[in-house]
C-alpha cells in the first residue's frame, strides 16, 4: 500500500454498513463535506510535510474507522453491550455511529498543531459532528451522542483514560494503523532509529475473533525489531483503555531468517 494518497485523488470513505440505515446516511454526509476533507488535507500536510510523521490523511482515518467498526462488531457479537446502550438505553446502531464518527475525527486538531490536538479535536469537531447528526435524532439524543463521540476523541491521547467501549475501542483502532505502507516515512528517509525500523516491520494486523477472549489482534513482522510497536505503542493504547479483558495479543516474524532493514548503525 502506498503511504499516502495522490493529492489530485479524492478519497472516499468505505465502511461495511450492513443493516445499519443511519450510519450509511452519516457516511453519505461525510463523503460529501468538503470543510471536513479540506482538514483532512490540512492535517496531512502538517503531519508528512513540516512535522515528518506519518501519514495522516484520508487514508488514515478511513483505516482507523474501518478497524474500529470491525472490533466493536466482535465484541458485540460475543454479547460485549456498548456504553451507549448500557448508560442511555440505545442501540448498536448508536454506538457504531459514535465509534465511525469519533475514528474520522479524532485528529481534526492537528490540522492547527500536533501539541494538544486532542482538546483542539473537540472544539473542530463538534460543529461538525452537530451538522452530521441534524435531522436524524430528537434533541437528547443528539446531545448525548455528540458527548460520546467527543470523549471517544480525547480518550485517544497518550493519558487518556475511556469512560465508555467505545472510546476504548477508538483509542486502540488509532494505534492498529501500523503496518509498514503506513508508517516507514522514516525510515525511507534515511532515519534509522528503533521507531522507523520497527515501524517497517510490520507487515500486516488482523484483527480476529478470539478463542480465550472475545477478540485476537495477529501483528506478523519480518523482523522482530517490530515488537517496539507492541511494547511500547499499543501497549501503552490498550492499557487502561477498558478493552484488557477482551483483546488478546500476538504476533509472528514471518519466514526462518528476519528480513535484514539496515546494513550498519552508528552513534
């Protein structure tokens, strides 16, 4: 997969709609706002041109929505009830809503500054988030929606601490973006450090139903240099992220021999 996406291609968001009406609308709306595919620009911009992280655009948002659907799904299906539902009585509908809608929008702050783009998020995404749920839902439900999908966004920064499922599984998708078409700017670059090699050996995440837990998350790497990602990133993502209890871990290098990313390192 290439990193990022060819400026002149507009990329559309694909989600699994199922029988889900109302996030199909959401979708439609979302791949027709032209303020919200202009930050995504923006953001993308500030990530890969001046701040030389990866890729953050687009592209990103569309695989951390898509992760982010498929692990509340199989939770759900192994009788795993979602905040939404538990707290204010509404369906799975609602929580697939706040789950999509939090992953497209959860960096909407970095399109100002990486610093504190979590709390930069709630203050662009919320007239946003009240333009894609207009006319849908009565007056409450649009307001405890909004709060939801808004605590999903701030939940997902380094100290944050989810209160419901569902920023627990926002939190934990944005983390799962990490296979090497994604995140080798680095090291492609000429960076060779344990972020960029690590990052380039990552080949592929799955995301499974579990045997011992409702859900098994597969990372297979070509070298073992990625177990850095793990350790260290989604780790520290999954940890107090309220999921622990239903997500288990594990990943393979491919192959008898580590595929070799560098010749030489020097102090």
């Amino acid at each position: 997969m290439e990193r990022r996406e060819d400026k002149n291609e507009r990329i559309e968001i694909r989600l699994p709609v199922r029988h889900n009406p109302i996030l199909q609308k959401v979708v439609d709306r979302v791949n027709a706002d032209e303020e919200l595919y202009a930050l995504w620009t923006a953001i993308n911009v500030n990530a890969l041109e001046r701040l030389g992280m990866t890729d953050h655009g687009p592209v990103h948002f569309q695989i951390v929505s898509n992760i982010a659907l498929r692990m509340l799904r199989l939770l759900g299906d192994r009788g795993v009830e979602s905040s939404v539902v538990k707290d204010h009585g509404m369906t799975a509908a609602e929580a697939e809503l706040i789950v999509v809608l939090a992953s497209l929008l959860h960096d909407l702050g970095m399109s100002i500054q990486r610093p504190d783009h979590e709390l930069l998020s709630l203050i662009v995404a919320q007239p946003i988030i009240d333009r894609f749920l207009e006319g849908l839902y009565p007056v409450r439900e649009r307001a405890i929606l909004r709060s939801e999908i808004l605590h999903a966004i701030i939940s997902h920064r380094s100290d944050g601490r989810p209160m419901t499922l569902e920023a627990g599984i926002v939190r934990v998708a944005d983390a799962l973006d990490m296979t090497k078409g994604r995140s080798r700017i680095g090291f492609e670059a000429g960076v060779v450090n344990i972020h960029s090699i690590s990052a380039a050996s990552i080949e592929q995440v799955e995301i499974l139903e579990g045997a011992d837990k409702p859900m098994h998350i597969h990372v297979r790497m070509s070298n073992s240099a990625g177990i850095f990602q793990l350790d260290e990133l989604l780790k520290d993502k999954l940890r107090g992220s309220g999921l622990e209890k239903y997500v288990e871990v594990a990943a393979e290098v491919e192959g008898e021999t580590e595929k070799s990313l560098f010749k030489e390192f020097k102090l």
